[in-house]
C-alpha cells in the first residue's frame, strides 16, 4: 500500500469509476435543493433521493461523486472518536436502475485492493444475514475465504426508512491490527472494539417495503455506495485518527502553532485542538455554500459551531481572533477539489472574523461578570448562572468549567427551573410566529415508523404521541399556545398530498387539547399534525384521541370524488387524449388542471358539467380496492403520467364511469355530491387548461353569491322583479349609446363655434391667414377645431394650445393653399414643442405633439408663428 495524499485518493476514486462509465459529478451544495427534510446534506445519496425516486431522470444512469457533508449529530463526538468530524467527504458510486450487486461488489474491491493496494487480508466484507447473493459474489467471485466474509442482522446491514425502497448493504471493514482490539479470539467486524473499522458501505436498494411487514422486489434495483474519504486516507497513510490525515494535519498543526500547544500531550487539549480542526473545516465550507450566522436553522449550526471553535481557542490559550487564518489553511488544502472556497475566500473570512469577534465580546463581559459573582467562592446561584446565560449569552457549559477551575460549583436545580421557565415565556411570546414554529427542517424523523393512516375507514381514532417538534426542535412536551408539530403513530388525518389539502381537526390527551391546523408528511412516511396547544399540556408519550373536522372532510370528499367525475366527462367530451396535469381538492372546492389544446366552448362545458351531474344522480356507489398494479392496468384505471406506483395500487372506482389510481379520500356514493357546478374554465400553460368547480354545500354557496349580485344589481337599476333585469340592462345600455352620440354632435357644434371665434383673432403673414391661440379643451376638440379651420379657410394656418393635467398638448393645421405656399403642420408644431420642453410630429397638413412646460404656451405659440412667417 502506498502513501497518498486525501486530494489524489479522491481523483482515484473518481476517475476509477469514471473509467468504468459513471458520469462525475462535482459535490452537491451543503445546503438540500427543494427537500425540506433534511438540514444540511449528510451523506453522498441526499442529494440524489429524488434520482432514486425516479421522480427527476439523472444525468446518466451511473454516477460518481465526492459529496461534503455535515452531520451535527455526531457534533458531541468530534474531537473525542477517531473517525467522525461535523465536516466530512463521502466517496460514492451511484447506479440508478443500471448495474447491481455483480458490479458494485467486484468494482469495490478492485478500487481498494488493486488501485489503492489495501492488502487483500486485511479487508473484511460484511452482507446482511439472509443475502446469499451477496455473500456468493464475495465467496466464489471475489474468493474471500468464507471464515472472513461476516453475516450481520438487520441493523447492521439492511438499509430502510419506513416503507419504500430499501435493501440490504454489505460494507467492507478494514482490520487495523491486534493493537486496537479486543484481544478475543473470535474478534471480528459487529465487534465493539476498535480493531475492525467499516470504510466501505454498497446498500442495495432491491425491495419495496410494503409497511405490512411484506417486501416485494423492486423492478429497477438501484446501488448507493458511501465511503468516508477521510477514514479511507486514515487507512492509506497508516494513521489513527482522520485529523492526522495530511491536508487535516496541516490545518491542526496551524492551530497547535497559533496556541502554542503541542499536539499529543495532553488528551483535553488534543480533543480542543481536534474539534478546532474540525469546526474551522466545517465552517469554511458552510460560508462558502451561503450560510450565514443566524438564531436558527443552518445559520444557528454554523454560528455553534464558529463559537465552539472560539471557546476552545480560549481553553488553549488562545486570547486573540485566530478563526480567519485557520480558513485560510482549509481552502489552500481543499481548493483542488472545492475551487468554489477560493472565489468565497474574502467572504469566508469576513464572516467568520464578524461572528468570532461579536462572540468574544459576549466571553469577555461573561467573564467579568462571572469573576466578581464567584469572588467569595462557594455555590454560584441558578439564577446569577441563569442571568449569564439568557441576558449575557454566556455558556453553560463555560460557566461550569471555570467554576470547576476555581473549586466551585452551581445550582443547577435552579438553573434548570429558570430555564424552562424561560422556554415557557418565550414559547408563549412566539405565538404569532407560526412557520417558525412548525418548522420541520433539521429534524430527522429517521428513527420513527413511518405513521398508520387509519383515515379512510374513521374519523377518529386511538392514538400515541411519537413526537413534539417545537421550533425546529424535539420537545418532551406542548403547553397551552404553543406552536407545535405532533407526530402520532396512527392517524384519521389525511396529510395534504396528490393535490388533497391536509386535514384540520382536534387531538385530545389526558391532560390537554391540541387543535390541528393542516397535516403534512414527509417523503418517509411520518404525518406530521401542525396545530396549536389549545388548553393545558400534551406530553411524549400520552395517548391520545384524534379526531379530524368530519364537516369539512365531507366536503373534500366530494370534490375529490368530483374531480374524477370530471375527468372522466372531459374525456367522453374531449377526447382521451385528456389527461390530469396537476389538482387542488379543498373543502371549497376543486381545481383540475387537464392537457387539452382549446378553450372550452359554451356547449361543451355544459356537456361536461351535465355528464357529471347525470352520474351523481344516477347514485353509484363508489369503491375502493387494493389490488396489483398489473391488474389495476387492466381495468384500465387512469393512472397519472410519469408518476411512481407502488406494486400494489388503491383503486377508486365509480361504476364504470371512472376508474383511477388514487390514495385520497372520497364519498362513497356520487349521489353525496348533491350538484356539480363549473365556476371557471381558463388556461394555464400552453396546451394546460383549467378548470374550478364546486360540489354539495359549494354549489349552495354560489348560488347564493350569485342571488347578492342579481339583487345588489337590481337595487341599482330599481327594479322589484329580477326578471326585469336583462331588459333594464339593455335599456340603460341603449340610452347610454345615444347620450354619447349627443355629447359627440354637441362637442362638434362648440368646437365649430370656438373655431369660428379663432378667425376673428387671425393676422395675415404673406397671404395665410395665421391663428394662434391657447384654447380650452381636450386633444380630440383640437383635432376637430384643426379639421375645421382646414374646411373653411384652405389658405388658413393655425397652431393651438390646450392645457390640461400639468401637461399641454399643441395642434398645428394648414389649408391646401397654404401646404401649397410651403407650410408645413409638422414644423409648425415641432417649434411649439421645442419651446415647451416636448416634441411631436404628423402630416404637412395636420399635427400633434405634446410639451412638458405649461406656462410656456405664449413663448410656445409666438415660437410657431415664427416658423411659419420663415417659411413664408
Ligand atoms: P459510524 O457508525 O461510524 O458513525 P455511519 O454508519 O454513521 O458510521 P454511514 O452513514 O454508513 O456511516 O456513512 C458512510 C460512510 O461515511 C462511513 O462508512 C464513514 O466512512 C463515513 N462517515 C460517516 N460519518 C462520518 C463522520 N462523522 N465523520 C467522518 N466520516 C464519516
Ligand atoms: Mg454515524
């Protein structure tokens, strides 16, 4: 094996599965695109969930990448365990419906013992316990002696997260020598000790869990590989620890170098210099993905993690900003593979310096403080610790160490009675900030059973809480006006998903009742109840009774059902080359977004909305069956286009009017729809149109919006008898046609008069008779007054003014005789707007043009008379 550096380790891999005809891929962003379960990227398959779903087609089938992750969880251990860090690099090899165990496991074994020269003996695979294929391939293709080739169970080695996909894994170990182990003789990977170190992880994903504890085969298996880069360098150079791996070691050496501290003398500090190393890292690449410090979220990760750097700089000694240099060291190691760090450099060490130096104010008035409270020695109180803490921002745990330094200690009991009932407070004050609250990124729901949705068959029912998500956080309980998510392990209510808006309702524990204000779920599975506390507390734990709002589920029944009445009719109406591109089913009513290339006409719509209305009265019932995918097709049930089913399907079905593939909730007869009413038809992308319709109580509702505006309107027009209206109406509009005729003869008859007034103003230059003058009235009475003075007097030239609005509009006209003297309307009137700040333009005989300067309309008009007494 020979010594290679972290950067040359991660080109080998990738160019080694390159060569085998995988697409590389550059790291994804630390931060999820449109996944809102998850935080901060955590392994190299997080960003590619939705390449396994199928629900976006990748690149090319096999792909390879080097992913940055960031795992908080394991924050705790940083700096303690050898092998994790918040910050790390996971080494991947992706197929997607592509290749499988065959490849996946000799590629591995290829890469680790001919490419990187791991000696074959010291490599140890592990396949889950009932994957006989797996251990065949190790076993007779690759010839791993059996007594090396370990079974694990299923925690070890079978992947899954609720139902969906999932599969077995079988992970390579790397046996680092009788030195770290146990010392047993039957010592091998699944062991606790140290000796055997898992490097490698291929998860097959090759079933469906079907959530009844039944597993069907997938038909396009796919391979998720992971290997931490770090620890794979561990085992390449020959050293203990991911932090002496070399590009890591240069960053800790600096670190040493600014604290003076030497690495390796003393545990508590190598455990400061290590999350250092590791924080500076993670910080680094989080700033250079757009994160920036905040109170919550990624930014409150990263803020944590730049002060946890900053307090153990302090526990070494440091008493001087030293973050930004350590990023420097990061990027000068990691800008071969991440040249994104040395774009962000500058901004990387703004933000980084901004958060270290606001933070050390905070220690050092903390310290202060904290000096004279402990001066007499002895217990420092809860509330003075608690004081530190919430007005001062000081940490706890800092608070702690400097007392144990100083032989002190704290009440604790204290500090922890002020501090939830601080949480209390602020919970409270936090009401108004629902989304806040509810908040749902960052919490991994990994660990929880996907939830039991008991909601087609009752409306209420028995249920546990699993979980209480507050702000963003797990809580042991919720008070009264809190703010909370609740996860159950069963459920009534339906969480919003194929266009079905999620159920409202209550949930009542023993203590407390919780009011449901829409339910979502995640792509696991796992219903999440987002509502508030409405009367005393509800805990981990309790059980609970859940009950959704019937009235309105009722009413989303109905449109659901309706929206597959409907599609139906427009395909006996349009044609079957109608399909659902998109639906919203709420309590009020339903829209349905379908492909079809035309407005709908008046007949056809009414065609539609009859057909519908005919099956509703026809009163058939509705059912609803399970059944396997083949067998749905042949029933021809509609499917959605380029959407995933699972292998066994839920079938809805209204006699044979409709047939669909659907998991929502509807009525169970179409007579309980009442009415079916269409309230729009429209488009919303080419070759997508729309329409909105109401059902049952919706139906009532538009009635009785349309009885307000008949009345409203015959209000308006007083009549008594609505029936009156349609020939009121026409009347008015009649009436109105002839008024605006007689304003318009009125008009012509004034501007008659006015221009026959402008002549008597009128002076003669070279034969033309030249009116110029400011009149009142609109650009259309200047129009006509030009068309006028043209008709009388062909040797006649005018320019005219009107002012309106701040603005003054100009007309200039010449009779024929005068065009034929050389004036010309369009210089007239272009001299006027010039002197007005504006300009214009038109025919040699009439023209038009608009000034910006009223009070300029005297010099404006002078200006005219003067061009044409020079073209005269
Ligand atoms: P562990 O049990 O050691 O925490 P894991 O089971 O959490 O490991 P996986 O989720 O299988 O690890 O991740 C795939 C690979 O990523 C691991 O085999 C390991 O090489 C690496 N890895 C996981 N967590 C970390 C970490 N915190 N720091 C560095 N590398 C890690
Ligand atoms: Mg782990």
């Amino acid at each position: 094996m020979q010594w290679t550096g972290l950067n040359e380790i991660r080109e080998k891999f990738l160019s080694f599965f390159e060569e085998k005809g995988h697409l590389r891929l550059g790291s994804f962003s630390l931060i999820p695109n449109n996944d809102n379960s998850l935080l901060l990227i955590n392994s190299g398959m997080a960003p590619m969930k939705k390449y396994f779903t199928g629900e976006i087609t990748p690149p090319r089938n096999r792909v390879t990448t080097c992913q940055k992750c960031i795992r908080t969880p394991d924050i705790d251990r940083v700096g303690i365990t050898a092998r994790h860090g918040t910050f790390f690099e996971m080494l991947g090899n992706f197929s997607f419906g592509d290749y499988f165990k065959e490849e996946a496991i000799p590629w591995a074994w290829e890469f680790l013992t001919e490419t990187m020269e791991i000696p074959k003996d010291l490599l140890w695979p592990s396949v889950y316990e009932e994957d006989d294929e797996a251990y065949a391939i190790w076993r007779d293709k690759i010839g791993v002696p059996e007594e090396r080739i370990v079974r694990l169970g299923k925690e070890d080695n079978f992947w899954e997260h609720g139902t969906g996909p999932c599969g077995p894994s079988s992970e390579i170990y790397f046996d680092r020598g009788e030195k770290y182990g146990c010392g047993k003789p039957d010592c091998k990977p699944g062991c606790d000790c140290d000796r055997h170190m898992e490097i490698w992880n291929n998860v097959f994903s090759q079933f469906n869990n079907m959530g009844d504890g039944t597993y069907t085969e997938l038909e396009h298996k796919n391979i998720d590989t992971g290997m931490g880069l770090e620890r794979l360098a561990c085992v390449i150079q020959g050293v203990d620890n991911m932090f002496e791996v070399d590009t890591i070691r240069n960053i800790l050496d600096t670190v040493c170098a600014i604290s003076g501290v030497k690495y390796g003398a003393n545990e508590k500090n190598d455990i400061s210099i290590r999350a250092i190393t590791d924080h500076a890292r993670a910080s680094t690449f989080m700033i250079s993905d757009g994160i920036i410090p905040s109170n919550e979220g990624r930014g409150y990760v990263l803020r944590r993690l730049i002060r946890r750097a900053a307090r153990h700089g302090r526990l070494l000694g440091i008493n001087r900003p030293f973050l930004s240099e350590l990023c420097d060291v990061v990027i000068r190691e990691n800008k071969a593979g991440y040249p994104e760090l040395s774009e962000k450099q500058e901004l990387i060490r703004k933000v980084i310096s901004f958060e270290e130096a606001a933070f050390s104010k905070t220690i050092d008035q903390g310290l202060g403080i904290l000096s004279e409270l402990t001066k007499n020695g002895g217990v420092l109180s809860g509330e003075d610790a608690f004081k530190l803490y919430d007005t001062y921002g000081f940490p706890l745990d800092l608070t702690k160490d400097i007392l144990a330094e100083k032989g002190m200690t704290l009440d604790e009991e204290t500090f922890n009675a002020c501090m939830s009932e601080q949480k209390k407070k602020a919970r409270a004050s936090r009401k108004a900030a629902d989304a806040e609250s509810w908040r749902s990124d960052g919490i991994s729901f990994e660990n929880i059973e996907a939830t039991k949705f008991t909601g087609y068959g009752e409306n209420e029912s028995k249920a546990k809480i699993l979980s209480i998500v507050s702000a963003g956080e797990f809580a042991p309980a919720a008070s009264v006006g809190e703010k909370v998510i609740l996860v159950l392990d069963q459920t009534p209510f339906y969480a919003e998903s194929g266009g079905q808006v999620g159920d409202t309702g209550e949930i009542t524990a023993p203590g407390g009742v919780f009011k449901v204000l829409d339910t979502t779920k995640t792509t696991g599975g796992v219903f999440m109840h987002l509502g508030e506390v409405l009367s005393g507390e509800l805990v981990l734990g309790d059980e609970v009774t859940a009950k959704i709002d019937v009235h309105r589920r009722e009413a989303i029944r109905r449109n659901h059902t309706a929206a597959h009445l409907l599609q139906a009719a427009l395909r006996r109406v349009l044609g079957t080359h109608v399909e659902q591109a998109g639906q919203l089913v709420t309590a009020e009513h339903l829209r349905f977004d379908f492909t079809h290339f035309s407005a709908l006409s008046k007949e056809e719509i009414a065609e539609v909305e009859a057909l519908v209305n005919e099956e509703i009265m026809r009163f058939t019932e509705v059912t609803v069956n399970e059944m396997p995918i083949a067998q749905a097709r042949a029933l021809g049930a509609m499917a959605l286009f380029g959407e995933k089913y699972g292998e066994v399907v839920r079938v809805v079905r209204a006699g044979d009017f409709s047939i669909e593939l659907c998991g929502g909730t509807h009525a169970s007869n179409t007579a309980k729809l009442g009415l079916f009413k269409i309230v729009s038809e429209g488009s919303v992308a080419a070759g997508v149109r729309r329409i909105e319709a109401v059902t049952g109580e919706g139906v009532l509702t538009l009635i009785a919006e349309k009885q307000r505006l008949i009345d409203e309107a015959s209000a308006a027009f007083k009549v008594n008898n609505a029936s009156e209206l349609p020939a009121k109406a026409q009347q008015a509009a009649q009436e109105l046609k002839e008024k605006d005729k007689q304003i318009e003869t009125l008009s012509d008859k004034l501007a008659a008069m006015q221009s026959a007034n402008l002549f008597g103003s009128a002076q003669e230059i070279g034969g033309v008779t030249v009116i110029a003058e400011k009149i009142s009235g609109s650009a259309d009475s200047l129009r006509t007054m030009c068309d006028q003075i043209r008709e009388k007097n062909p040797k006649a030239a005018a320019i005219l003014a009107a002012v309106a609005g701040g603005k003054i509009t100009f007309a200039a006209t010449v009779g024929k005789e005068a065009v034929a003297l050389g004036l010309n309307a369009g210089k007239i009137v272009k001299a006027a707007a010039q002197a007005a700040g504006g300009a214009g333009g038109g025919r040699p005989d009439f023209a038009m043009a608009g000034g910006k300067a009223p009070e300029m309309a005297q010099a404006a008009l002078d200006a005219a008379v003067a061009a044409i007494r020079e073209s005269l």
